[in-house]
C-alpha cells in the first residue's frame, strides 16, 4: 500500500487519526492527502529514524500500525473493548477521549506524555498522580497572578502545553504571559461584550442569526466565530462545541487558547526570538495593552527560569 499527496479515501481516514493519536496530526480527518498531512507524516517518520519523504509505504505504516496496537492493547487492559488490528478509525480516537474523561485527562484524543502514563500505570490514573509530569505547576501559576487554580485547571493547561509544543522558554513565557492578560490571570473565561458587533461577519463564519453572540470570543485566548469554533470542534471532536461560548468557556479555556496559538504559527514567532511588542501585535491586531503584557512577561521571566524538560 502506498499513500502520498494526493492520496484519498478510508485508509487516508486511518492515517490521519493514528497520526492525531499519535500527537503529529492536528488538522481535520477529511480523507484527503494534504500538505498538512505530509507534514505530519514527515514528522512521523523523522521520530522513527524513517526516510522522511512524506510517503506512507509499507515500512511506515507498519510501524505505525503497530504504534496504534499498543495503544489499543494498552486500552483494553483498562477495561475498554477494542479490537488490536492497528487500525486507528473513529472508534479507537472516541476511545482515547472517553478515556481521558474519565481520567481527569484533556479530551483531546492525542496520547500525549500523561494519557500514556495514566494508560501504562498499574492502577487507574487521577488528576493529582501526574504531578511529577507536569509543565508548569500550580505554584509557579499562582507567582504570575493566577488565584485559586484547580486541578483541572493546571490538568487542562499542561495538556495544552503538551498538545501544541508549547514546552520552550520563550514559546512558554509569551503563551502564559499573553493569556494572564488577555483573561486577567483566568478571571475571564469569555469576552465580556454581548457579541453582537460580530452578527452577519462571514470572514468569521457568522452566516445565521445570532452567530454573533453565540460565537464570540472564548477561552484565555479568545477563539471568536463560528468558522473558528467549527475548526476546535474538528480538531478536539466534540460537537457539544458548537454550542457556543459557555460551553468552551466552561470546558476549553486553556485547549482553545492552545489551539489558536497553534493554528496561527505563534511557536514560529516564538522561535525566532520576537519581542513582546510583535508578540501582541500577532495576538490583538494592535498594541492594546502592551505594557500590560510586558508586566507579565517579564513576571514570565523569572518564574520559568529552569530547564522545563
């Protein structure tokens, strides 16, 4: 079997979910070949000491397949009914999600460093036994500003970190940093202003009555629009998202924030050594509040001074 740019139908499908289980793939299961799963498979293949070509041959999806064995086996030792074919479809993903639900995990279907930990621990996982795993700490949240930070809460942040690589110190200083301003240190979880400025904007997807208010900005990074709320509810398949902002408010404040830094390249603005000034301009369209975001990145700075790895 050979799959590449181009390539379409069911096993496209596989490909894209194992490689979202897998924490390569974060873009829509649609069937299609894309340039952004070529990427994800060239990403793939790297980590295995593959020829990274972007190329599926039967090299790469055998060992992705067996990838996705362990992890099914991994499952089914928990309890959870599936069948170890290596096969990644819908109902392994689900599986993964339900999983993580029950296990005070982010549902986002990824198996990431702590869903594989609490998959391989001898007894059932609970927020609190990841601690040793964890990016960033209760603690070192509550030095920035943040009060009363729950479990779920900092559960929530560190999958997101994980999810969208967000583990390098500046990647790390300007997505917590931007966050503490934009949700004044999580008080707000959604945008204050009722939303209807956004009612009839069909660049933001808003095509039906009451888009406006329904889809407004959501999450410590505000994801605003219906567009934007359709592609988090792909990427995270839970269609209970396009209920709207309460609903992402409540359950994603800090996966959403992830989501749309990632989709937005922030990682590579990051990378490049940018200022907190260019920063910003890239997360609000202008300077609103600089000095703000300043203040807190430089809190940033002190609290993660030490090697997060």
């Amino acid at each position: 079997m050979l799959l590449e740019k181009g390539s379409t139908g069911s096993y496209v499908t596989y490909l894209q979910y194992a490689l979202k289980i897998k924490c390569y793939y974060f873009d829509i299961v649609n069937e299609e070949f894309s340039t952004t799963t070529y990427n994800a498979v060239i990403k793939y293949q790297n980590s295995k000491g593959l020829t990274a070509n972007g190329v599926v041959d039967d090299t790469t999806w055998t060992i992705l397949k067996t990838d996705i064995q362990l992890i099914q086996q991994q499952l089914n030792s928990k309890g959870y009914v599936l069948t170890v074919d290596g096969i990644a479809g819908i109902n392994t993903y689900n599986t993964v999600v339900k999983f993580q639900r029950e296990n005070g995990l982010a549902p986002d279907g990824m198996v990431g460093s702590s869903t594989l930990a609490a998959l391989v621990s001898q007894t059932p996982s609970t927020p609190s036994s990841s601690t040793s795993e964890k990016i960033v700490s209760i603690n070192q949240l509550n030095d920035v500003g943040w009060k009363n930070v729950s479990i779920n809460q900092i559960n929530e942040l560190n999958s997101c970190l994980k999810t969208f690589a967000i583990i390098t110190f500046p990647r790390l200083r300007h997505f917590i940093s931007q966050c503490s301003y934009e949700s004044e240190c999580g008080f707000y979880t959604k945008e204050v202003d009722p939303g209807y400025k956004y009612e009839g904007r069909e660049d933001l997807g808003n095509i039906y009555p009451g888009d406006g208010p329904k889809f407004k900005g959501a999450g410590y990074i505000q994801i605003t629009g219906r567009s934007n709320y359709q592609s988090f509810s792909n990427y995270m398949r839970d269609k209970n998202i396009m209920d709207g902002v309460s609903y992402v408010a409540a359950n994603y404040p800090w996966m959403s924030a992830g989501f749309w830094w990632y989709t937005n390249n922030m990682n590579s603005l990051c990378d490049s050594r940018s200022s907190v000034e260019t920063i910003t301009r890239a997360v609000n369209g202008g300077l609103n509040g600089l000095s703000g975001r300043q203040k807190y990145y430089d809190i940033c700075l002190r609290v993660f001074r030490s090697d997060i790895y």
